[in-house]
C-alpha cells in the first residue's frame, strides 16, 4: 500500500464539520476557562462588588469570544433543501437526500445526506470544504474534487463558486469575506484595549474603545451583508432551488456590535452625568470613604485611637546651665 497525494488509500479521509471547526473549539474552550477561573475566584470577593465584577467580566468575554470565533464559523450564509437530484454526472439515477450550503468568511461547506443514508448500495454522506484564504487556490481544490468524484450535487455549488463561474459569487464573497475578516480582528483590538483603559482611572477612554469595538463589528456586518446587493445566483438542485439566508454568525456579531455600542455609550454617559457611579461599578472606589488617601494606606499607617480619647501631648524640658 502506498502514499497517493500524501493520503493513504482506503482509509477515511479528515472531515470538516459543516458551520464548525476545529479552531472554533479551540476558541470557544479558551474563553470558557477563562470564565470558569474568574467564577472560581468570585467567592473571594466581598460585598456587592462581587455581582459587578461577575456583570463585568461575563460580558467582556462574551464579546471578546463572539469577535474571534466568527471568524472560523461557516454559518455566515446558510441554505438547505430537500430534494430528489441527481448522484452522479453522466448517469440517470436519482437519490433522495439533503444538500446544505454554507458560507464563512474563508470558504464554503457543502453538505450531502441521503434520506436514507444508504442508497444505490452506497453511504450517501458527503462534508466537503472549499476556502478561499490568501494562502489558498479555490481553483485548484475544485480541480481535486473534480478528481475525486464527489457527487454531481456538491460539484455544482462547488463550481458556482469558482473564479470562473459567470455568478460571480466567488469575488462578492471572497472580498466581502477578506474586508469583514480585518474589521473584526481591529475590533478585537479594541475590545483588548477597552479592558485595559476600563481598569485605568480614566475609564472615559475605555468606553470610547469599546464604542470603536461596537463600531467595527457592525461594519463587519455591513460589509458581509454588501453582497446582498448583487444579483442573486440560481442554485437549482433538481426541482428545488436554494434560497441562501444570513446564518447564526452574522446575527450573532450584529446583536455583540449592538451590545457593545449600548455598553461604551453608558460608561461615556456615566462619566459626563454621575462619575461616581461609574467608579462604584468598576469597583476604583469604595462608597462612603471621605479619606481618599487612606483607601491605599498600609494598616500601620492608620489611626487607632479609641474614639473620645484625649490627644497625646509632647512636653518639653528646659534645663539651663549656669555659667
């Protein structure tokens, strides 16, 4: 048995999993620790402080997570259709199955699934990528599947995609796909920032970076969304046609653009109408301390006199010397 390609023959090949991967795993995972490590921790802090702090950094990491793991989700463009077409080109037999589509930020995935899964004494159940990275030939990965002989369903999609095909659709998504991919790693910079600048004594800043970070995940939106004004592109498979829709991703970013935006406009509007407020709930002051200076102060440092208790006098003795 030898290598062909650099696969082995005969045994199952990697899959990519339609609308998730791998990377997005990896992300969703990271953030959860970090959650799981801040609730260990939240006994530890006293008072109602701790419900701010828990209000705070849920939020944050919800944003941060949502801004990086869109990127590596296929649901930014769905469709799916239950249809009788056909398996394979140049033959007239017809399977029953379901064909989905879905279009990320870097690719597309094309699923196959027969109803039932065995059918012509195959297993109908097809999961195929196509990614159009800078690193990346679209082309050339229709050229192996051609090759390969994928069913005629997923090579039909697969070839409305293609730089050659008269839809268009690979420059609409491709480009649309590349701008709102740069937007959102900028808004994660933001995001980054805001958290810095939010535990800073000038937090005014922090709430204008998250706006920043607000701003550029609805323009991330707003350039994916740009290829709606195209013409659309029919994809017919048998006698039902696709009908594409905005999937969870790009109504996931639109609603974090929005909850940041809300976010960053109250922190700007608490600190220009009730500043204190502001620093209770980002836990940089203690209420009702009227000695700033001594909410540092090492206990040493602090005053321990019982209360009504006479000041300590210091008296002098002078001693004169005759001559």
């Amino acid at each position: 048995m030898t290598l062909w390609d650099g696969v082995l023959p005969f045994y199952p090949q990697p899959r990519h999993a339609a609308g998730f991967s791998v990377q997005l795993l990896i992300v969703i995972l990271v953030f959860l620790a970090l959650a799981a490590s801040f609730l260990l921790i939240l006994p530890g802090i006293r008072g109602h402080s701790r419900w701010f702090w828990l209000v705070r950094v849920l939020l944050s990491l919800f944003i941060g997570a949502e801004i990086v793991a869109v990127h590596f989700s296929g649901d930014w463009f769905v469709a799916s259709v239950w249809t009788n077409t056909s398996y394979k080109a140049f033959s007239a037999e017809r399977v029953q199955a379901h064909v989905g589509l879905h279009v990320g930020l870097v690719g597309i995935n094309i699923t196959l699934r027969g109803t039932p899964v065995q059918q012509l004494n195959e297993t109908i159940d097809y999961n195929e990528r196509f990614t159009w990275r800078l690193d990346e030939d679209y082309q050339k990965e229709y050229v192996n599947a051609l090759k390969k002989g994928l069913p005629d369903p997923v090579l039909y999609l697969a070839e409305k995609f293609t730089p050659s095909s008269p839809c268009g659709l690979y420059s609409q998504y491709h480009l649309a796909g590349h701008y709102a991919a740069a937007t959102l790693w900028v808004a994660f910079c933001f995001w980054v920032l805001a958290n810095v600048l939010l535990s800073t004594p000038a937090p005014l800043y922090g709430g204008l970076a998250l706006l920043g970070a607000g701003g550029l995940a609805l323009g991330a939106v707003l350039a994916f969304a740009s290829v709606s004004s195209a013409p659309p592109c029919p994809l017919r498979l048998g006698a039902r046609a696709l009908t594409p829709r905005y999937g969870a991703a790009f109504w996931v970013t639109l609603a974090t653009g929005l909850l940041s935006l809300l976010l960053g406009g109250a922190v700007v509007l608490l600190h220009s109408t009730r500043p204190g407020a502001l620093r209770v709930f980002l836990d940089q002051s203690v209420p009702g301390c009227s000695n700033p200076g001594s909410r540092g102060a090492p206990p040493f440092l602090l005053s321990t006199r019982p209360p009504g208790a006479p000041d300590a006098k210091i008296t002098t003795t002078t001693t004169t010397t005759a001559l």
